[in-house]
C-alpha cells in the first residue's frame, strides 16, 4: 500500500514495526511491512526513527509540492544493482541500440493512446466519428516514428516532432470527453488553467514517483535518458520511461470526470491558474492508487499495474547486461520490441 500524508500538521512517527499517523487528536497505526512508499503532500512532520524504519523496509518517502511535481526523496542510497548497467546506458545512450530501446517507449505510448481512444468510441458512440478520425491519425503517426531509423543524436528532433503532432491528436480527442461545466482547451502545465489539467498534473507527479523508485530498484539510473537529453538534476531516463505509462493517468482523470466525481471546490485559485486542495488531492489519490492497484495479466499472470512496472524496468535493466531471462510463448527477449506491450491491460 502507498501511505499518504495529506494533512497539514500531520505527524509520522514509529512503534515497533509500525508506522504510527496522528492528525490532530486521531492516531492510526499501520504495519511497515504493507507499506510500499510513503506519498508527502502537505506540511507534514516525522521522526528520525520513521525514516530509520522506512529505510530498513525499502520504503522510499516521496515529497510532492502544490502542483504535484516530486522535488524530494529520502532513500536508501545503496544501488539497486550491478553498476554494469550504469555503464551500459551510457554506452549505448546514442547508439542504434539506444535508438531501439526509445523507439520501443515510443511505440509503446502511440499503442496505449490508440487503445485508450478506441475504448473510449466502443463507450460513447455519439463521438465515434470524431474519435475514429483521431485514431486513424495516430495510427499514421505511429508508423512514422516506427520508420525513424540511424543513431538516436541524428533523430531525436525527428521523434519528438511526431510525438508532439500525436499529442494534440490525442489532447484534441479526449477534450471530446471531458463534460460541461468544465472545459478542455488543450495541455497546460503549472500552473493549470483548468480542471482536467490541474488533476492530470498532479497525477503524472505521482506516476513520476513510481517510475523514478522503479529505476532505482532495478539499479537504472534516472539521470541518464535517451530521448530526453542530459540536463544538471534532470532526471532523464525517468521523462522516458513515464511516457508508456501516461495513459494510466489520463484514464483515471477521465474516469473522474466521467462518475461525476469532479467538483469545482476539488480546485483553489492561483494566478493564472489552477491549484488542486486537500479534497482534491484525497479523490485523485484514491482513484489513482486503485488504479494502479488493479491486477491485469502480465506475461501470463495476474500482478497489479504497479508491479508490472517494476518488472518492465528490471527487464530492461537485464536487456543491458544481457541477462537470460524466462520467456513465455510467443515473447520476445528482445528488449524493446518486449517492452512496448508489457503491460496492455484487458479493459
């Protein structure tokens, strides 16, 4: 389980082998061992023997700022494995393999996003027109990135083009499902300008926390990517790897939308834009953990989405090295081609 601290003036502290929350004159208790990470999110408080027991656990606490952008971790610090894979990242960071290993993010994310609109046409046939042309559009799109081919220096301008004309196929299709009184105009970042980005932001805050935890479990190091160049305290790797698994976020926050979970006191305003409160914070967390939660099959079993992620990047960690992996019938060892339909979920 993911513990979450949403509340100002909350306090961590431990007893024993648990994890003790008090939150005014409330106080709740909960094993270190169900504990996967702890999410921070408000001014909030902790002891130095919570960390000393989140650390022998391998729980990372994860600190979120208003807009849901991670800008801290406590950790353990020990690698998660060999440092052969560091150096085979940046061995191969701009080779024609580097270029197979980002091609197959990519692939993945045009997959997922084809998947989610077509979902979303089987369920409101009235935008089935509008939601068709979007799909053909990203299909040919797809096709194109598919077709990138040399070292990645020479294409990454290239990849991202056809990323970025994909992106406002997509944003263009799902502001057909986003309903009144809230609208839709296209991406905004921090701050939001309205309600579906406000939410979605804070919800790719919290992906990149799973994502980045993900890496360092499988000892890959965040800060050396592929399609995202290295900048100083950029961590790279983990904008490239996030990219598959946006959907995720993006079909959660339709989801609320769509249950009429969303309301307009979920949002406080901030100079140009939007900030998402406690009560909004606690609806997107809940929505999105159960989410990722949620068991699909994976490689022939049944695992949380959550975990297939830690499973995709242990298996691009092995890819590096040219670990031998378990491969079931019609499964690639390839790491690219592997990766790109890992963790297609059944709808």
């Amino acid at each position: 389980m993911q513990l979450v601290l949403n509340t100002y003036g909350a306090y961590l502290h431990r007893q024993g082998a648990m994890f003790v929350i008090k939150v005014g004159e409330k106080t709740s208790e909960v094993a270190a061992r169900k504990v996967r990470s702890i999410l921070i999110s408000a001014g909030a408080a902790f002891s130095s023997d919570a960390v000393q027991l989140a650390v022998e656990h391998n729980i990372d606490i994860l600190f979120l700022d208003k807009f849901g952008d991670p800008y801290g971790r406590v950790w353990h610090g020990r690698p998660g494995s060999t440092t052969a894979i560091r150096r085979r990242q940046v061995e191969i960071a701009e080779t024609e393999e580097g270029l197979a290993l980002a091609k197959g993010w990519a692939l993945r994310k045009a997959d997922n996003q084809i998947d989610l609109l077509v979902d979303m046409r089987n369920r409101r046939t009235r935008l089935s027109a509008e939601l068709t042309k979007a799909v053909d559009a990203l299909k040919v799109l797809r096709g194109e990135m598919e077709g990138v081919s040399g070292k990645l220096d020479d294409v990454r301008s290239s990849m991202l083009g056809i990323e970025g004309r994909a992106g406002r196929t997509y944003w263009e299709a799902v502001a057909l499902l986003i309903p009144q009184p809230f609208t839709f105009g296209g991406r905004s970042r921090n701050p939001a300008k309205d309600e579906f980005n406000c939410l979605l932001n804070y919800a790719y805050g919290v992906l990149y926390g799973a994502v980045e935890r993900a890496c360092l479990l499988a000892g890959l190091d965040p800060y050396v990517g592929f399609i995202h160049t290295d900048h100083y305290n950029k961590p790279s790797l983990v904008f490239d790897l996030i990219e598959p698994y946006r959907t995720w976020a993006d079909e959660t926050v339709i989801g609320l939308f769509a249950g009429r979970k969303v309301q307009k006191g979920m949002f406080d305003p901030l100079q140009n834009g939007l900030t998402l409160n406690k009560e909004g914070k606690a609806v997107l967390i809940e929505a999105l953990t159960a989410f990722l939660d949620e068991a699909i099959r994976y490689r022939g079993r049944n695992i949380s989405r959550r975990d297939s992620v830690q499973l995709d990047l242990h298996r691009i960690a092995n890819d590096l090295i040219g670990r031998e992996q378990e491969t079931s019938e019609g499964e690639t060892k390839n790491g690219a081609a592997g990766m790109r339909n890992a963790t297609s979920w059944e709808r």
